[in-house]
C-alpha cells in the first residue's frame, strides 16, 4: 500500500464531512423538519461549555466541555414538540477528533434511552453527523445527551434536528424532460405561488425564506438508465440585489448552487451545475440550507445527460513572441460570468473576454512591471451596447476606482496612467453596478512591462545552483535514492562545507539586497533540531553570520513519519532560511557562504540560493483599519489572535479591509473570513506565525482577498488532524489569493466546496508537510499561476474530485521543484481540467511528474483533462510500497475506467527517472492523445525503465510528433492496448 493510501481515510471524513453536513441529514424527499437547535443555544450544564476554538461549525460555535474533567455531569438539552405520535430521527452534529469512536448518553423526558455512539473524524474541525431513530408521542419533549460514567465522552456538539418521515411521493423527472418545480415534493416551508408574472406552468416555489432556512425543499426523482454526467438546468428570479445560494442535494453528495441577481422578481433566469449518477432511481432535491442565503424562487427544472464522446483536438498554441508587452485577455482569468468570445472582429490573439453583466463577473490580467511606479496602462476594448460603461479596477487585489469604456464600432484602445508594483501582479477589470451591457476586452498593455514565462512561474528572484557555483569544497555525487540527500535537493546535487574555511560563492547576475538560502545542517540527538549560522561575504567582507537551522527538517521512520532519530530512514534533509542584508549588492558581487570559526555544524549542506532585490514596504490602503489598532504588538512574542480577529469583524462591518504592517504578529488559531481584504506591507515585511501548528486564513464565503504578506508556521512533522492549512475553505465567488508566502505548515492552500471562480497568483509555497496545493470536491473554475512550490510532504498540486468535481480549473505557469512525497501535478477525476505551461523538477519518492486518473476513488474524468505546454525534468519516482516504477507522466486507472478524452500535447520530458509514459493498471483506458510530446532520456538500470513508454491496461492511446532520443527507446505493450501511430514519431 502507498503511504498516501494512509490518507485516503483521512482525506475521505473531510469529504463527508462536506457533503453530509446538517443540510442533507435526512433527504428531504422523505422527511420533514420538526426541530432545530444549535447546540450553543441549547441548555446546558455539569461543565459544557460554548467554545469556537474550531471552524466549521454552524451558528456562533459548538458546545464542548464533554471532557474526562465533567465526567458524569457534563449534558444538553433541548425541546421539541411533535404533532403526532410515532417515530422521528435525531441527527446531532458533531467532532471528534480523538481518533477512536465516542459515546454519550442519550435521554429523552429524563428518560434513559441508550447509549450513543460518535466514530471519529480526521480532526477537530471534521464535523461529522450521527443519526439515531427516536419514538416521541404527540406534544413536547425534553431531548438530551449526557456524559455519563459508563460513557467516554471527550467530543464536542454543533447542532441537533429532529424529522419525521414524511411518506409522500416525489414526482418523476426523466432526462430531456423539464418539471414544474411546483409540482415536486415541498416541505419544510415551500409552497406553490404564483404572484409574479413571467413563470412557466402553474406557478413557481416560494417559501425559501429566512423563516424556513434549514428547511425548505423542492424534490423530485430521477430514473437513470445509463450510469454518467447529468445536467440540471434551474430557473429562478432572484430579485434581492445580490447573489444567492441553495444546496442541491443526491443521495451521495451536496453542491452549492449560486443563483445571481435577477432584474426584479418578474424577471427569470438560468443556472446549470453538474453532477455524476449511477444506474437507478435516484432522489434530488433543492434545499435552502443552514449555511445558505436562500430568498429566491425555484421556476422549473430541466435534466439532460452530459455528452463524453472525444472531440477532436485543436492544434497547440504558438508560443507568444518574447518581446510581448500586451497581455491577452484570455490568457488571463475570468469568471462570475465573464466569458470568451472567439467571433467578434477585431479581436487579436485567440478572441476577447466579455464581460457580462453578472455582479461577480471579473477579467483579471497577470502583468509583470518592469519596475515600481506609475506608468501608462492601455486596455484594448469592444463596447458596442451605445452607452458607456462602468467597472471597478482593483490593482494586485486593492481598490484604484473606477474605469468607464465609451462606445465604440469596434476594437479601441484607452490608456489610465496607474501605480503599479515591479513584477508579477494582477489588473482586475470588475462588474460595476452601474454598468447595464456587456463589453470586451481584448488585452491590456504596459509601458514598462516584460513578458511573461512561457513554461513555469515568473519569480522576483534569481536562482542559483550550488553544484555550478565556485567551491572549494565536497560536491554530492548525483543521486536518486530515497533516504539520501542529493537526491532532495534541486538538480540532484549539492555541495558540502565540511571543513573550516570550506566556502561555495556566487557570482551575482542580477542586483541584490536579500536572499534565500537553501540549506541542511545535522539535527540534535534528540530530533528536536538546533540552530546555528553561517558566514556571509560579499567581494571578500564579511556581512553577517546567517542563521540556519534543522528544527523544521529531518523526519524518520514511516508514513506520517515523525522526529524520532531512533526510528532510522531519515529524510526531508532542507530547509530555506532568508535574510534582508541592509544594503543592494550589485551585478558582479561575489556572495560566498563560508564554515568559519563561528560555523559549529559538524556539516553545512548547501543547494540553492535565491537573490531577490526587494523593493520598499508597501503602503497602508486607503480606509484600511490596521491590526495594531486593536492591539496587536509586532515582535513581542505573544499572541496577537484576539486583536486580529477584534480587526477582522470591524473591518467586515465599516466595509472595508484589514492592514497587516511590518512585523511579525503571532497567531494561536486560524481567522474565518468572508467578504474581506487582508493586505500586508509585503511578504519580506508582513509576517503572520503560527503557533503550535494552528494558524492562517479559513475561508467561509465570497469576496476574500488576502495578499501580501507571510504566513509562517511552525509544523515539524505531519499530524494531519491536529495542525493547520495555512489557506483553507470555501473561498465562494471573487475571491483572490495573491503574492503570499507560506511555509512550515500542514498544507500551503486546501480549497474546499464551493469555491467558485478563485484566483491564486504569485504564491510561494514551500517546505509544507502534506499537499502544497489541494482543490478539493466541487471546485470550479479556479487558477493557481505564477506560483513557485518546493519541499511538500505530499502532491504539490492536486486536484481532488471526491464525492463531485473539480470542474474547468487549472494549475498555469507554475515551477514545483522537489515534492518529496506524490507528484508534481495530480488530477484525481474531475470535469475539462488541465495542467498548462508548467515546469516540474526532482520528484521524489511514490511520484510522477504529473499524474491523472482515478486514484483515491474521486468521481470520473469527464471533458477533456489536457497537459500543455509542460516541462518534466528528472521527474518520476519509486514506489516503495509497490515496488513500482512510476513514469514522469502517469495515467493510472484505479478505481475506474478511463473513457474521457486526455490531451499530452507540446510537453517535453527531459532525463525521466523511470519511464517517461506509464498507463496502468489492469483497467480501460483509452482516447489518449500525445502529440508534440519529445522525450529526452531515460534512465535505464536494466530494470523496467529500460522502457520509453509502458502501457499496463486495455485501451489505446494516438501518438503524432512523439520523439524518443538519448536513452531507453524500448515501449512495453499489453496486448489488450493499441498504440497508434499517427505521422513525424520516431524513436519507439
């Protein structure tokens, strides 16, 4: 088994978790609500208390305090009152963190009933449910859980819902037909109106108001005769200004549907989502959840099945002229509605991208600035509606006002002189509200601007490879043994100071004032690590004696591995260490590392350095509250997570956002955040540190923007339930992730159900002890770019369709350097996602360069999952568990079939550790396309990576412009697979 089979348990209860929450308890088809009651409003008594040390949980918090302390008086009660007598189910939400099953007590008018079993869930924020069956006669009723003596108690109590079974029959929806929704299943509060105008049939459903939130219900049953991926297509008026959710439930998962404003309550719009469905009968329902906004009307419903036959591929993209200073639109984000047109005349590039007139509509531009300061901005547009215009621009995610684009008869251009940041930064173009029409826009223009990377991230840093810089000093022979230590560090090499007066320098390129060393030194007896420090020299004067540790490195033993020297197989040798040197070294500088008299490591490892010119701290935005208003102190080593939150919810409530200054400001838990900006001074200046594993942002809703700024934690091995992502949640629809550096956490970004339309620029992600970035289950259009990962403990981007997919995302412009466990890239199911225009390097260990397929049980590929435009360098890796040999493009068929369409196209695979293609394992896997795919050696050790390719499963793949140079040639065939050869292949 792979170690990262050991996950899947735990990564499944986050799953549940999600999509069996309180909304989808009972299914609404057959039940109705009688009674809820949020735990911290319940009674309660012997000890338990109302606690929010946890997110996730509904209402203010959840009540804990059913610890070994209050054994045998820790309780909570609640009424309900029934109209009829006969059987009714309890569901209790609740965590339990402890890893093993708990139980209460159970009573009912002070009557003991049983005893209640919790099973565990992977951590304190894994909120799961328990549903038990209760008899209640007519009348009202005192329900409670206690922490009795024979009990063993220790979780904690969000929420409680009595319902009665409700044995009315939902009606009948058959695929390529529309039903009323008024004549489906209502309960819970909706009702059949009709005192609007503009509806289809009879009427329409009410009753999805704020009286019956939790409750009210639309259902209807599905017959499904053939196993795939439907389309529901739901009309709606949504005349409250804003946009709204309800939850759509089947019997297996949840999706949150978002339903924008409408023009008044007469006007009637369409949403469609998707969503899988096995053969049968099947009950959907549309709910006004608990974690809903709700207030709309529910029209009619239309089912049809999502077509997955392969389409012909397009040819590739033409790699844009390097001395580019306009930005294409469409090579951009957009979301919210905001769409591509490919048919308006004019537009360069491959088309324009309309903004509609949806409120979460956005065009947003990746640019990169040659230098700080304003300059002269030109955004290429099409307003053909006769009126002008409105947006709102925001630079890298701060408000800069308003924009307006007059009409024009075609493509036109209008320049804004703009303040904008060196490097990589991000223009939006946003709906205004004023703003009636759509319009274009074709691309944006800088007057200092430099292009972009084609493959991999655009860094403000400059990288240098120890192995090719002047030492005197022992260079590590290249490895790819796991357990040794130059094969984790970048390019397989390092070099070692041994010796007093060892020393490896760097010639400067590029103009300097602070660094990142990429380092290891031994750790103590005890694998707690030490400190210690080595000499800095610049042209032959010393500048500092630098600090470096191994309190963040060194782990042993097994799967999670711990810091336990005694249990041998040690691994994750680096860590990175920076430092401001106080003054811009220039061009030609000689930077030398040096072991002198004050350098006591026994050894210095060292691996790469990055020099970065960092420019000045950025200023406060205007209207902006900052953190040390309400208390927060930098660098005085306490925590500071009152003061932050106190900042937050002022923030939320003036409508504005939150300063984080210069400083580094500690923090004990993480802050929940929705509709809210948190800005820093920049990441070498702003630092948010966690304390004791916890900390960093959760988000819970639309509208989070965080930017600027470090989140530092102080993980030392992987405890996946206790410790925290440093970004995490459903960050909803316009939100925005940008320029933030994280490490030594659990994971870099975990994005969650519902994300819809994020966007993650300019993220530096490294040494994390799990996942650098994981979307996980109904994520949808979603960007991480311009992102430079390096060290996870796990993939260091995955996308995870388990339970509902991730649906037209992608992973664009991103260099990932040494995962040490999982793949550079790793599409687990999923709708139309790709992986474009990355470069991935030195995987370790269980790992392929990209992996895709059904692994870890995720619903299936649908659309076309493409890799494009990609570089695998020294990619792919040995599976211990296995004894396999894993390709640095893996398709593996695990849990089922792979019928979808996947497209390799203009990707080259240089020095693969292991094969440079493998399809596996013992399943169907076909329309596979590789076309421009050039392989540049294979390491061949007489095992089977003797084979350029291996194709271990039925199916076949299309090959065209494949080429296999300068190492194994050989391919590996079953017989139950068809390789087509296309023209121009050679070498296989």
């Amino acid at each position: 088994m792979n170690a990262k089979h050991l996950l899947v348990s735990l990564k499944y209860c986050v799953l549940m978790s999600s999509a069996i929450g309180l909304n989808t308890l009972i299914n609404p088809a057959y039940a109705q609500t009688i009674s809820q009651q949020e735990a911290e409003n319940a009674n309660v008594s012997g000890g338990a208390a109302f606690e929010t040390e946890h997110a996730g949980y509904y209402g203010t918090g959840y009540l804990g305090g059913f610890t070994d302390g209050n054994k045998g008086s820790a309780a909570v009660s609640f009424s309900a009152s029934v109209p009829q007598s006969g059987q009714y189910t309890l569901a209790t939400r609740y965590a339990n963190g402890t890893g093993s099953a708990k139980s209460l007590s159970l009573y009912i008018d002070n009557q003991y009933v049983q005893q209640v079993y919790f099973n565990s869930g992977s951590h304190w924020a894994d909120w799961l449910s328990q549903t038990n069956p209760i008899n209640l006669t007519s009348g009202s009723h005192t329900i409670s859980l206690r922490f009795d003596n024979q009990d063993s108690g220790n979780i904690n109590l969000d929420a409680f819902t009595v319902t009665s079974q409700n044995q009315q029959t939902a009606p009948a929806l058959n695929v390529n037909q529309q039903l009323e929704l008024e004549d489906a299943l209502l309960t819970g509060g909706a009702v059949a109106e009709s005192n609007h105008t503009g509806f289809s049939g009879n009427g329409f459903v009410g009753g999805f108001t704020d009286s019956n939130k939790g409750q009210a219900s639309s259902a209807f049953n599905v017959d499904i005769s053939e196993a795939g991926s439907y389309q529901l297509t739901l009309s709606y008026a949504n005349g409250t200004g804003s946009d709204r959710t309800i939850s759509f439930n089947t019997e297996q998962a949840s999706q949150t549907i978002t339903l924008p404003a409408t023009n008044n309550w007469d006007s009637w719009a369409s949403v469609s989502h998707t969503f899988d469905l096995t053969q049968g009968t099947h009950q959907l329902s549309y709910l006004f959840g608990n974690n809903d906004s709700g207030n709309v009307n529910l029209d009619s419903v239309a089912l049809s099945q999502v077509s997955t036959d392969p389409t012909d591929p397009t040819d590739p993209p033409v790699e844009p002229p390097t001395n580019s200073d306009a930005y294409e639109a469409e090579d951009g984000f957009y979301a919210g509605g905001a769409y591509l047109s490919t048919s308006l005349t004019g537009a360069q590039g491959e088309g324009a991208v309309v903004q509609s007139t949806a409120n979460s509509s956005r065009i947003i531009a990746t640019v990169n600035a040659s230098q700080t300061g304003l300059q002269t901005v030109a955004f290429r547009y099409n307003n053909s509606s006769g009126i002008t215009q409105k947006a709102r621009l925001f630079i890298d995610g701060i408000d800069a006002g308003e924009m307006t684009f007059e009409p024009t008869t075609g493509f036109t251009t209008k320049a804004y002189n703009l303040n904008l940041h060196k490097g990589v930064g991000t223009l939006t173009i946003a709906q205004h509200s004023d703003s009636s029409a759509e319009y274009a826009i074709d691309n944006v223009s800088l007057e200092q601007g430099l292009p972009l990377e084609f493959r991999g991230a655009t860094t403000p840093y400059k990288a240098y490879e120890a192995e090719n810089a002047q030492t005197n000093a022992q260079v590590l022979a290249p490895s790819r043994v796991f357990h040794s230590v130059a094969a984790e560090a970048s390019g397989r090499q390092a070099v070692r100071l041994n010796n007093t007066g060892d020393f490896v320098e760097f010639t400067l390129t590029e103009a300097a004032n602070a660094f990142v060393l990429r380092s290891s030194i031994p750790d103590n007896s005890s694998g707690t690590g030490q400190i210690n420090q080595l000499a800095v020299f610049a042209d032959g004067v010393k500048l500092a004696d630098h600090q470096v540790s191994s309190l963040f490195s060194w782990v042993y033993g097994s799967y999670p591995y711990g810091n336990n020297p005694s249990q041998g197989s040690a691994q994750r040798f680096f860590d990175g260490s920076r430092m401001m040197l106080g003054q811009t070294l220039p061009v030609g500088t000689v930077l030398r590392f040096e072991k002198d008299a004050n350098s006591t490591a026994n050894y210095y490892d060292i691996d790469l350095l990055e020099t970065e010119l960092v420019e000045a701290p950025r200023a406060k935005p205007t209207g902006f509250v900052s953190i040390t208003d309400f208390g927060a102190v930098a660098d005085d080593g306490q925590d500071d997570l009152y003061a932050i939150q106190t900042a937050i919810a002022d923030a939320k409530a003036q409508g504005t956002g939150v300063w984080i200054p210069q400083g580094r400001f500690i923090v004990s838990d993480r802050f929940n955040l929705s509709d809210v900006s948190v800005i820093g001074a920049g990441p070498w200046y702003s630092v948010i540190a966690g304390l004791n594993g916890k900390g960093g942002f959760y988000a819970t809703g639309d509208n989070v923007t965080i930017a600027h700024l470090m989140i530092d934690g102080d993980v030392r091995y992987r405890d996946d339930a206790a410790f925290h992502a440093a970004l995490e949640g459903n960050f909803g629809k316009g939100s925005l992730l940008q320029n933030i550096w994280v490490e030594h956490t659990k994971v870099g970004l975990w994005g969650s159900a519902g994300t819809d339309g994020l966007l993650a620029v300019g993220l530096r992600i490294r040494n994390t002890f799990a996942d650098g970035v994981n979307l996980h289950t109904d994520i949808k259009d979603t960007h991480i770019t311009q992102s430079m990962i390096r060290n996870t403990g796990d993939d260091a981007l995955a996308m995870w369709s388990s339970g509902s997919p991730v649906t037209r995302s992608a992973f664009i412009h991103n260099t990932v350097q040494v995962p040490l466990l999982g793949n550079g890239a790793g599409i687990y199911g999923g709708t139309d996602n790709a992986v474009l225009n990355n470069l991935f390097a030195d995987t370790l260990t269980g790992s392929a360069g990209v992996a895709i397929g059904t692994r870890f049980n995720p619903v299936p590929l649908a659309g076309v999952t493409r890799v494009e435009n990609t570089t695998l360098l020294r990619t792919g890796g040995y599976e211990p568990n296995w004894q396999a040999q894993l390709g640095a493009i893996w398709i593996y068929a695990d849990s089922a079939d792979i019928t979808a369409p996947i497209e390799v196209t203009n990707v080259d695979i240089i020095d693969s550790t292991h094969q440079a293609i493998l399809v596996s394992w013992q399943k169907r896997v076909e329309n596979l396309l590789f076309k421009n795919v050039h392989i540049d050696g294979v390491q061949a050790n007489g095992t089977a990576s003797d084979f350029s390719m291996e194709f271990q499963a039925q199916g076949n793949a299309y090959f065209e412009d494949v080429t296999v140079t300068n190492g194994a040639s050989g391919v590996n065939v079953w017989p139950e697979f068809s390789l087509i050869k296309g023209s121009r292949n050679s070498g296989f």
